[in-house]
C-alpha cells in the first residue's frame, strides 16, 4: 500500500510537471488571454507570429484605418437614420467592404507570406457576410 501511494503520487507530479511545461510552452495561453481581453490586435500578433517589427507596422497602419473606418460607418448610419434610398446605401456599403478589403490586404502585405494568405482566408469571408450593424469579427459562428 506504501509503495502504490508514493507510485501514485509520483504520476501525479510527473503528469502535472509535464502539464506545466506543455502550458508554458504553447502559444495558446497568449491567444486565450488576447481573447478574453478583447484586443484584436494582440490575437494577430499571437495567432499569426508577428515581430516586433510587423506588429508595430499593423499597429499603425490599423490607427490610420480606424478614421477610414470611422468615416464610413457614420456615412452609412446617417443615410439609414435619414432614410436614404436603398442604392444610395448600398453604394456606401460597397465602398465601405473595398476598404475593408483593402485595408486587410495591406495588413497580409506585412505578415510572412503564409501567414498573410491565411490571415486573408480568416478574415475576407467576414467581409462578404458583413451587414454593417456591428463591427467585424473573427469568431466563428455556427
């Protein structure tokens, strides 16, 4: 019986050593807390292994973007609170997903090529789906 407590309690160090370092060593962690935190912009860096230079590059370039973006959802939320004529707001809609489209592009642009295409493959089928009531997002919806 003493040696299947201290066989046992041996495993459970060893499972829970081997937990520990698994944990520590995966990018997962940084995603989780991205995540639970809300910042976007720390989930690109972790899920799709930015430098410091990159990430510094999309920082920025995400700043210039957000006045762009700003821009265009006001124009839409004014032409729908008027009401505007459905094709005038759908034209306001389109130029809004270019820029979107745009933007996400020169954002792939900075990554590591891989990482770009599958940063496009993420985030450019949002945009088609996209009906400009909330921002975008990158969860997964059923």
């Amino acid at each position: 019986m003493k040696n299947l407590l201290l066989t046992l309690g041996l495993v459970l160090a060893a499972c829970a050593l081997s937990f520990g370092v698994f944990y520590a060593l995966n990018d997962e962690p940084a995603l989780r807390r991205a995540a639970r935190e809300g910042d976007a912009l720390a989930w690109l860096r972790a899920e799709f292994h930015l430098n410091d230079a990159q990430f510094a590059a999309i920082k920025k370039l995400h700043a210039d973007y957000s006045v762009v973006c700003a821009e265009h959802c006001a124009a839409i939320m004014a032409a729908q609170q008027r009401p505007a004529p459905p094709a005038e707001i759908a034209v306001l809609e389109a130029r809004c997903m270019e820029s979107m489209e745009d933007h996400f592009r020169r954002v792939a642009a900075l990554m590591p090529a891989d990482e770009g295409k599958r940063y496009l493959a993420t985030v450019l089928p949002r945009v088609a789906d996209y009906d400009h009531a909330l921002a975008p997002t990158v969860q997964v919806h059923p």
